[in-house]
C-alpha cells in the first residue's frame, strides 16, 4: 500500500490560516521556498515585514527534538550570534494547527558566501567556534547524534527495502555499504574519543546567507551532537579552504586537528544518507521530481563505485 503524501493537506489556505492564528494578519501573499524535508512559506503580513513559515515532516522529530532545536537556536541568538530563531507566541515557538507543526521565524534575506576568501571564510570560522563554545554548554537529550547507526547503517537499509534499488544490484549495494561501515569504523578507531558537542548540523554554504552586514546562519533542522569538524567541512570548498576557516576559529575555540581525519568519514556517510533519505522519501511527490535520477539503475550503479571509492580511500 503507498503511503499517504504527507503535505497533501497542506493548502496555501491553511498556511494563512496558520499564520493567523498566532495573531498576524496575512495579506494574502504567499512564497513557497525550495525545501524538500519540510515545506516552507513565505507569508506576507499586514503594515510589517513577511514571515518564514515553516512546516515540520510528520514523523520525523519528537515535539522534544524540535523544542531543543529551537532552544539552541535561540541560545545562539541571545549571545548575539548571527542566526536566525524561531518567533514565540504566547512564549511558545513549536505551534500546532489542524494537525501540522509549524514554526514561524523573521524573514532574513542574503546572498551565498564567497568562500574563495579567505576573509569570509575567517569570519565564518570565528562565528562557528562562538557556536560551538555555547553548543559545549549542555548536550543534546532528544536530537541524537553523528554516528554510523543513524547516518549510514540506517539509510542503508531504506535503500536496501526500497523499491528504488534494482534486484540485481541488490548484493552489491549491501557489500558497498558493508566495505564503507568497516573502514570508517577502523578509521574512527584509528583517531579515537571526539569530543561531542551541539551542532548546527547543516552547516553548507546553502544555510549561509550573506548580507552587506556579514554572514548569518539559517535552518538548524539538522542539529545534533557532533564533533566540531561537522560544522566546518562542508564550508571547506578548497584545498586552502579549512586553513582560513580554522585560522578564524581558533581566536575563540582550541580546535583538535585529529578530527580532520574525520572528514572522509562525515564526507561518505553524508553520500549514503542523502541516498538512503531520497528512498525514504520517496513517496512524498516532490522527491520523484526533484531526483528523476535515482529511479535509473545507472545512478544506483555509480553510487555503488563511489562508495567503494571512498572506501579505497579510508582504507
């Protein structure tokens, strides 16, 4: 049996009605924004500036996760952090309406860092370590962590389940991602206990918005507990990259330069997830238009070679 299309009840309609119900007055206006894991609005608002909507997947974080998600977010903001917090109502930030969560935050604008400076790429690394410094307060209860388990035994595993997966590469996907859960679990050996920290998670140039005031961070759907180096690899675009960022975050934050033989690790456990996270999705309309691609047996057949090249390369 197919399963249900999750926003299906979603309606420009119970979006403004949503909007309304936390007091605002909508003035009709409505922007969807590109997000695939959540659906996200633009609304405009009466006599003030539009609001970001943004409506939670069922299913997939506990109101505790989401509070927490919230909590940290707005624990950045206070210490004057640039990042952008969800709005309370009523001293509430996770709200509920006919049926879905939501959250609505400020509209922030920007434009993509230019993370060939290394200016820029200074200035986001001493931001990230004064993140890291209030993620180090208290851990993460209900958000989970980066580990093996989550981000690469179980996406593999919807793959395996999925219908997206040709029969006959069945065997070897499952011996790819069997080969990669070895090497990277000797290489997590190799370096050994890392610290643990609140994470923003996401932290690619795409959750970066650059304004002529500097940088500010957006979308902390993906917070967890990590090591330090999650929140920096995916900003380190080239060869000098990590250098300027480091260079930053060191004015605020010690850095342990054995994580960095974590990036591989975080690297391909990020390809199997974003794989494993289209076949769970794949019942959701916009993932089949979005990725056409992973219904053709060919992308199946080189993401098996690229897991085995990341594999030769841990090993």
């Amino acid at each position: 049996m197919t399963a249900p299309a999750p926003y299906a009840q979603l309606t420009p309609d119970l979006v403004l009605d949503a909007v309304a119900a936390c007091g605002l007055w909508p003035d009709g206006r409505l922007l969807a924004l590109n997000s695939y894991e959540n659906r996200v609005w633009q609304a405009g608002i009466e006599d003030a500036a539009p609001v970001i909507a943004k409506f939670y997947r069922p299913g997939r974080w506990s109101d505790a996760a989401i509070a927490e998600e919230h909590a940290f977010a707005r624990e950045v903001a206070e210490a004057e952090l640039p990042v952008v917090p969800p709005l309370a109502f009523a001293g509430r930030t996770l709200l509920h309406h006919e049926g879905f969560r939501y959250a609505l935050s400020p509209r922030h604008g920007g434009r993509a860092p230019e993370l060939e400076s290394d200016e820029q790429l200074q200035w986001l690394g001493r931001l990230i370590a004064r993140m890291h410094l209030i993620g180090a307060r208290a851990p993460f209860v209900h958000r989970g962590s980066i580990n093996r388990d989550s981000l690469l035994r179980q996406p593999a595993q919807a793959v395996l389940a999925s219908t997206l997966l040709p029969a006959h590469l069945h065997d070897a996907y499952q011996a790819a991602t069997n080969r990669l859960d070895a090497a990277i679990e000797q290489r997590e050996q190799a370096v050994g206990p890392v610290r643990q920290l609140r994470l923003h998670g996401d932290c690619h140039p795409g959750n970066v918005l650059w304004t002529d005031a500097g940088p500010h961070f957006v979308d902390f759907d993906d917070a967890r507990s990590g090591p330090a180096v999650q929140d920096l690899w995916m900003l380190a675009t080239h060869d000098r990259a990590m250098d300027a960022l480091l260079d930053g975050y060191r004015q605020f934050r010690d850095f342990d330069d054995g994580e960095l033989a974590l990036v591989p690790v975080l690297r391909a456990m990020r390809q199997v997830h974003h794989a494993g996270w289209i076949a769970t999705r794949w019942h959701d309309p916009a993932f089949p238009a979005a990725f056409p691609f992973a219904a053709e047996p060919r992308w199946w057949e080189q993401h098996i070679d690229d897991l085995h090249e990341l594999a030769d390369a841990l090993e």
